[in-house]
C-alpha cells in the first residue's frame, strides 16, 4: 500500500553527510563507521578526513548492489496514553534530521510499519523526496520486499524489536537476532548476488541509549 505525501518543502542540506547518486555513497558510510563484517566479526574503521569520505563516494555505481538503509522509528512519546504513540518533540527533531542526513540519497522505495511513530519518523524524508510511503506488516513480507529492489537503495523504518530479524534474515546471520537498536542507529546494508554482504552501524542525531 503506497500513501502519496504533500510536495516537498525544500530545506538546507547539513555539511555532515553529502550524498553521491552513485552506488559509491555506501563505500563511504564503510570507511567511517563500526563494520560488522560477516567473517571478521566486528572491527573498527577509522576515517583520516572528509575528503577520504568524498572520494569514495564518487565511485562508479553498482547496477547489482543492492544498497539497504534500517533505522529504528524516532524517540517516542512516553507519556501518550494509548496503544499507538507518536513522536516526542525530541523524536520529530530526529526526524527532521533523518531528512537532512539522507536527503541526497536516490531512494527507490521507502518502507514503514502502520505504526503512527514510524510512519512519522519517515515522513519528512519522504516529502523532502517528493516521495511516496509503502507500508509493510510483517518481517517476511518486508524481507521479500527488499529483494525486489537490485541495483537500487532502499530505506526500511522498523522497530527495536523487528529491525535485529529483518537484519538477522538478509545477512543470515542468526547473531543479530538479539541486538540491541536505538533511536540513533543507522545500518547500512549491500547486499549483492555472489558476494558476502557488508553490514555497517552509524548514528545520526542526538546521542541515546537503548530504550524499549
């Protein structure tokens, strides 16, 4: 089910993270972030400067590649009585955030969860985009979803407690079943025919702990 949004409000781009349209912008999110690498285990990479950053960016595209952006949904409103809270203040600035870190970023499709604070943590992004939101229910249906997308980059807005089995599933790696995700994880996840997948962990606005 795909939801059309107002037109985008264009807003001013932050200098942390620029955006090739090539395949090459997930090389770099590599080179400055904690790599879970599928036969090394964990490892840190360390980046000397941004310009390291931006030429890996400028590599040429990968047309089988395909390159898969998870976050949780923004910080949540604590106090909303009832089964179905939105975003915090803090959450909507998450958001907003969100927006502006990947906002160059050619997205292909968007996926979101029917909960109210998922679906608004995506929302700006999307309508920076000019984008649409496709809603998924269920895990499976979000992991098959992904494989129809070679080539292309897409962003999945999940949960604490369903991000680890979407990741758990595309890697086949039955270890991340039980990691933790907070509000400021950002995995990025290439994922390619013949090639061992590559799982990287960023974190974008605020700083936070882990919150159920």
């Amino acid at each position: 089910m795909r939801e059309r949004l107002p037109p985008p409000r264009r807003v001013g781009h932050t200098a942390f993270m620029r955006w090739s349209r090539g395949w090459g912008f997930a090389l770099a999110l590599a080179l400055a972030a904690f790599v879970l690498n599928a036969a090394d285990g964990p490892r840190e990479v360390l980046v000397a400067n941004a310009d390291s950053a931006t030429r890996a960016a400028l590599a040429g595209p990968d047309t089988f590649a395909t390159t898969v952006i998870l976050v949780r949904h923004a910080d949540k409103d604590t106090n909303f009585v009832g089964a179905d809270p939105p975003l915090s203040a803090a959450g909507m600035l998450r958001a907003q955030e969100l927006a502006r870190v990947l906002g160059d970023v050619p997205f292909s499709t968007i996926y979101v969860t029917p909960w109210a604070r998922n679906r608004q943590t995506a929302e700006p992004l999307a309508r920076r985009l000019g984008d649409t939101l496709t809603v998924v229910d269920a895990i499976g249906e979000t992991v098959r979803s992904i494989g129809r997308h070679p080539g292309e980059a897409v962003l999945v807005v999940g949960h604490s407690n369903t991000l680890p089995q979407i990741l758990a599933a595309l890697t086949q790696r039955s270890e991340l079943d039980t990691l933790r995700v907070g509000y400021d994880d950002l995995f990025v996840l290439t994922l390619g025919p013949g090639r061992a997948s590559r799982l990287v962990r960023l974190h974008y606005g605020a700083p936070t702990q882990f919150f159920r």
